[in-house]
C-alpha cells in the first residue's frame, strides 16, 4: 500500500483529517481560498470519491458556521442577515466550493 493510501484508511485517518481541517480553517480565515485548499485536502483524504462529497460538504458547513459565530461574536449578525442575496451567496459558496475542490481533488488523486 502506498503512503496516501495507509493515510486514508489507517490509524491515524481521523487525525490527519481533522489536521486537513484546521490547515483549511486557518487558510480560509485569510484567504478565501483557504475553502479550495482546505476542500483539496479532505478530498485527497477521502476514501472514494464519493465519500469526498459529504467530506467537502462537512469543511464548509464547519467553515460557514465559523464564519457566522465569528460575525455574530462582533455584534453584526442582524447586518448580515439583512443583506439577504449576498448572505445566501456566502453560505452557498462556503459549501459549494469546498465540496467541488475535494471532489475534484479525489478525482484526481485516484488511488495511488
């Protein structure tokens, strides 16, 4: 078996994805393309392709969960939410584009 492959299935699968996670979390706080990488690395993660979707769909959902406790932590919740299409745009690019990036990662990365 190879390397990746001892990553994806072995003893420490939960802990290498829960570091993917948080390296995407950190990348996301400055970067909005922190989503992409962080979607690339639970992706590559997955077992199947088909687990990287429910995968990338969890980093999102953690990732807009932590941006909205972050926005309401400041005291601007109502304001977000009265900006009705570009908060509905937020929450959908924060799952979509995760669930594409790990999709499209684990595609690629096959089982090597």
């Amino acid at each position: 078996m190879s390397f990746l492959a001892d990553l994806r299935r072995g003893r420490y699968a939960e802990l290498a994805l829960v570091v993917a996670t948080i390296i995407g979390l950190v990348a996301a706080f400055v970067h909005w393309a922190g989503l992409i990488l962080g979607g690339v690395l639970v992706g590559i993660l997955a077992t199947s392709v088909r687990r990287a979707v429910p995968q990338g769909l969890t980093f999102g959902g953690v990732a807009v969960a932590l941006h909205i406790g972050m926005v309401w932590w400041q005291g601007e919740l109502d304001a977000l939410f009265a900006m009705e299409t570009i908060f509905a745009l937020t929450v959908a690019i924060g799952f979509v584009l995760p669930m594409l990036a790990a999709v499209g990662a684990r595609a690629l990365v096959g089982d090597v």
